[in-house]
C-alpha cells in the first residue's frame, strides 16, 4: 500500500515549514518543494498558505490532511493487525477497492472477520473501478467493493446492498445558486436541462459515475460541453469550487460546510448501486460471505446510503444473524 506522498503532505502540516519537514523525511528541501506544487497544480488549488517562513493550511488543504491522516491511520491498524496472527494462513482472500476506501473499510472490519477466520488472509488490490471489473474476471480479484450502474451484467455478479443518490454540484456563484436549498435532508430538484449551458466536469470513463452521468445526458437529449476529467473525487470537487463546471457526484461526496459549492437533486433522481462484485457463477467461500456480510454492517452507518439488498444478500444477512439468535 504506496502512501508515501500522503505522509509527505502530513509531514508538512506537522512540521509547518518544507526545510523541516524535509530533514524528517529524508529528503531534499527542493524535492519537497516541487512535489507539493505539482500535487497543488493537479488538484487545482493551493494546500497550504506560503506565510514567510510557515506553511499555514487552506481550507482545501486542511480537507486532504485530514483526510490523509485518516488513510495512514487506518494503514497502521491493517497492518497491526495483520502482523499479530500466529496462525498458519490457510486461505487468502483478494478484495479489490477503489483507492481510499479499501484501507479503510477493512481496518473497521477486519478484527472482527479475524476472530471467525484467523487462518485467512486478506490482501487488498486498490485500483479504480473499470480496472477491479477487469481483475475479477481475470480471477485476480476474489470481492470488488464498488458501485455499479447496472447491476445486470454479462460476466460478473453483483452483490447489491446500498443505493446512493447522485446529485449535481456546482460553484456557490452559478446563476442557478439561489435556487439550491435542502430541507428534511431533501435536496432542491432541478432538472440537468437546465445546465445545458454551463460547462461540466466529469469523472473518466469507465467509472460507475461516468456510465450513469451518460446515460442522464442521453435520456435528457443533452450533449453538454466536457472541459475536464478525472478519476479522483477530490480533484473534481476542486475543479467545481474553483468555478471550472458543473458536475455529478455521489451524494457522499457532498460538504454542506463548503460554502463555495452548492448541491441540487436530479429531477428525476438517480441512483448507483453499491454492493460486492464477484466473478460469474462464483461460489463464495463462508470466509468471503462473511466478509460481505462485515462490509453491510459497516455501510449500514453511512447516512447517505439506503438500503437496496438483493436476494443473495438476504441470504449472506440471514446465514449469520441466525448463527447471532442461535449460537
């Protein structure tokens, strides 16, 4: 798990000053100096506040530490953990995630799922979700977790748990802002018609969220002027809050606190599935079932998902609640 660059960043909020964060990082002043400003060039906004000698964290850059923290938490604690078993390892499960989230949710379940399975081992493979498509079907990848747009597909099975609304965003100084608005968590409706004339900003394709931002296009006989893309959420975010476009997110990437973006709800809504990928036809191992029946509890706390369980995940819930009622 390569997180060397977020532990640069992290090491430069902590020491407050490039030479110092430098000396403990073993590396060159001028290295350090040029990657942050490569990072902030990517990202299309500054981290960090240049103040004589102090660095002093924007608002956006306050966001990534934070953030950044929270991943080399969660490395620490996974790989803690795995250190600790003694036991001989008899069965080895590849989850595949899309960066960021795989460190993290396996560091919440995973000293559960090691008190049922301690002889299993489990390996993490992030990558971004067209290539965790691909790596299940090669059989590289045992479990995706993702999301998916359509659930019905020709070479792989998917595990339906969780719906997430998609929902528009745009800078706080869009003709449209006074219009946004959020009541009972309910944001405004608006129809994606209306942006008809505002550039956009998307995910790349081959993401789940490109393929649904399609398909809203599509259904809307709208042909909307892409002027950036990318494969990470944070960046799109920066893009929309510097006034780039316009957008379409996961409702969880949604900051009500940010008040140079505001949100809208399709009219109609739309919705990604979020649930496990699994190779065609596969028979999942009790391990892996356990696995994705951790992964549902887990999620069951994200207040912007809402339940959508197939028939298979009913059986996983209902195979270990019972073991829960009758032990």
């Amino acid at each position: 798990m390569n997180t060397k660059s977020l532990l640069y960043i992290t090491t430069l909020a902590k020491e407050k000053s490039i030479s110092a964060a430098g000396r403990k990082l073993g590396i060159s002043q001028p290295t350090l100096s040029v990657y942050l400003s490569r990072l902030e060039r990517s990202l299309g906004t500054d981290l960090f506040i240049r103040d004589k000698k102090w660095l002093i964290p924007t608002p956006a850059g306050k966001i990534y530490i934070d953030t950044a923290n929270q991943i080399l938490e969660a490395k620490d604690q996974t790989y803690l953990a795995i250190r600790t078993l003694t036991h001989e390892l008899k069965e080895s499960i590849v989850i595949g995630a899309t960066p960021l989230r795989g460190a993290v949710l396996v560091a919440q379940i995973f000293t559960q799922f090691n008190k049922r399975f301690p002889n299993v081992k489990i390996e993490i493979k992030e990558c971004y979700m067209k290539d965790l498509r691909r790596h299940v079907i090669a059989g590289e990848v045992d479990i995706a977790l993702g999301s998916c747009y359509d659930s019905e597909e020709e070479d792989v099975d998917f595990v339906m748990m969780y719906k997430e609304e998609v929902i528009l965003s745009a800078p706080s100084f869009h003709k449209l802002a006074s219009l946004a608005g959020i009541c009972d968590n309910r944001l405004t409706q608006i129809e994606i018609g209306q942006f008809s004339d505002s550039p956009f900003v998307l995910m790349c394709q081959g993401t789940s969220i490109r393929a649904i931002s399609d398909s809203i296009f599509l259904t809307a006989k709208m042909k909307p002027t892409v002027v950036f893309e990318t494969n990470n959420n944070l960046v799109l975010s920066n893009m929309i809050r510097q006034g780039a476009g316009v957008g379409l997110i996961p409702r969880s990437s949604m900051v009500p606190s940010d008040h140079k973006i505001i949100y809208f709800s399709l009219s109609p809504r739309y919705y990604l599935g979020l649930g496990a990928i699994v190779k065609k036809g596969k028979a999942l191992s009790e391990a892996e079932r356990y696995f994705i029946y951790l992964v549902m509890k887990q999620d069951m706390n994200n207040p912007t998902y809402t339940p959508a369980y197939s028939g298979y995940i009913r059986e996983i819930c209902h195979e270990f609640e019972n073991e829960r009622e009758n032990p």
